[in-house]
C-alpha cells in the first residue's frame, strides 16, 4: 500500500438531529436533520465506499474479505467475523435521543438483534450538555418496571454533565441516552441493534409515536450498574475492550500510528495533518493500511491531537 484510505460518509436523518456536523465539513443533505455521519461501516443494507486513489470504488467489505493482511494487518487474520467488526460515525444530538439500551451478548440472539458496546468520544459540548448512562443507586428492576408504567423513567437515570475532550464507555446492557448539545465521535460494534425503553413523549419524522421496546429493554438492562463516570479529558485511553482500542494521542512530530502487525483509523480533533501526500482537516477520518511505508502522520500545528482506532489482536 502506498497512501492512507478514505471512505465516502453516509449521512443518517434523525428526529433528534440537526445541522452541527457541517461545521465540521461533512456535506449535509438540505433541510433535513442530520443526526448521524457513518464514517466507516460495512453491513449489508450500508457500505462504505473507498475515494480516490488505487482503491477507489472498493467497498469496506471487499477490503475486508479480498485485502485484509494487506490493508488490516497479520494480527487482524484471526478475526472470525465475515464484515468489518466495528461501525463508527459522528454524532449530532441537537435534541436529547431516546433512553435505550444494547442487548447483552447473551441476550442478543434470544431476543433477534445483535450485541452492541460502543465508546463515546464528546467532540463538541455546548455548556449545559449531558448524558444518562446508567442507573441510580437504589434503583431496582420492581421500581424501574413501576416507573414505566406509572411515568417518571427520568427519575431512575443516572445523569452526568459532560464537557469536550472527555469520553465514556458504554458496554451492552449498559441502560443510556445522549442529552442535546453533544457532538460525539462513536465507535462501536457492528451492530444496529437498539432496543428504546422511553422517548420522552415525543413524536417521529412521521409525526408518530416511535416504537417502544419495553419487553426487549427489560430483558437487557443490567440493573446492577450503577452510576459510571466519564473519562477526563487527559486520560489518553480512550477505550481498551475486546471489540476496538481506542487511544487519544498528542503529536508533535511525525510518527508512525499503526500498532505493529495493524491497521489505525485515525481523525485528528483540532488541526489538519498530513499522511502521505494527503491533507486530512479535523474531523475527516483515514485509514493508514498495515502494510506500505511512508505513512506517518505529520502535524501542521504543534500539540495536534488526534483519536486513533484499531482491533485488539484476539478474536
């Protein structure tokens, strides 16, 4: 290989979506809101396509099962799955989204969906942002049932302000909801399976009530997880899980990304960088392929930062 990779994004409409994400040079459809990019995906009904240079038009998937010692690395061969293992996409909640939950991988298959953990990285907070991630103390499967059914479900959530730069981890069963004014980067499993136990009382596109999934929700959440915390903003790991590594690195000089035997997605959060003979602006995600030389990542501005992805060496 002898350049990084870039992928045509996918842009995803949403009740609780908006505009924000043009202010990161993402092409937006008009008029619509714009809740989600999906940067990188390989799934049947949603396929990232290679831009520009030797691999133009290859699918994520054709990379995937035609290319991947050569693009994801040696260490990658002894991933099982048929599709790429991980989606991520950015973020843009200008409204809050739905209380909801990941079905457990044990759960999943039982209830007809797929396991999902995810991380969130929080790219852009407006100054009273927030999140729900969990339940409160005290809070029991007898009194969250009760709180469905006579209103309230708010009360048993786990609220957290959040600021820019921080990150939170969110495994399956984990019971979650984004609150308005975050832009988010998103890594996750390759899933896209939602269960939604509570929508605030509000409509759809359609002007409808969206679909509840109380009896799926229940059977996923893990009442036993309590009031988790965010990562700081210095913390450089991200998120360490079987599914993804995410690290935060700071560049000031050129340097070789990719983990040895690996692939790196990389997205720089503040200032353009170069890899190769190409120019990536803040928020544009690339692949530095395994194989080639010549691919180190260069600053333009001292104290770059950027968020760098790969997959954990086992199965």
């Amino acid at each position: 290989m002898i350049e990084p990779i870039s992928f045509e994004t996918i842009a995803m409409e949403r009740v609780w979506g908006g505009t924000s994400l043009a202010r990161f040079g993402k092409k937006l459809p008009p008029g619509a809101p714009i809740g989600e990019i999906w940067e990188m995906v390989d799934r049947e009904d949603a396929q990232s396509i290679v831009t520009g240079g030797e691999l133009e038009g290859k699918t994520l998937n054709d990379l995937w099962r035609h290319q991947r010692e050569e693009v994801f690395g040696s260490a990658t061969i002894t991933h099982r799955s048929e599709r790429f293992p991980i989606l991520v996409k950015l973020l843009d909640a200008s409204d809050k989204l739905s209380v909801q939950v990941h079905p457990p991988a044990h759960k999943a298959q039982e209830l007809g969906g797929e396991p999902k953990t995810e991380v969130w990285y929080f790219l852009e907070c407006t100054k009273a942002a927030n999140i729900y991630a969990g339940l409160k103390k005290e809070v029991t499967r007898e009194s969250f049932q009760k709180l469905l059914e006579t209103g309230g479900v708010e009360t048993a959530l786990h609220e957290i302000p959040v600021h820019t730069g921080e990150s939170i981890f969110i495994p399956s069963g984990r019971l979650h909801a984004i609150g308005a004014g975050n832009v988010i980067i998103e890594i996750q499993q390759n899933s896209d399976t939602t269960y939604r136990v509570f929508d605030w009382n509000r409509t759809g596109l359609d002007g409808k009530p969206r679909a509840l999934h109380i009896a799926e929700s229940m059977a996923s959440i893990d009442f036993e997880d309590f009031e988790p915390q965010v990562k700081t903003s210095t913390d450089p790991l991200v998120a360490d899980c079987e599914f993804f590594h995410v690290e935060k690195v700071s560049l000031n000089a050129s340097r070789d990304l990719r983990p040895e035997g690996r692939f790196a997605l990389a997205v720089s959060l503040d200032h353009p960088v170069t890899c190769g003979d190409r120019t990536f602006s803040p928020a544009e995600f690339f692949l530095i392929p395994a194989s080639g030389s010549g691919m180190d990542v260069s600053p333009t501005v001292a104290e770059t930062h950027l968020l760098v992805c790969t997959l954990p060496t086992k199965s």
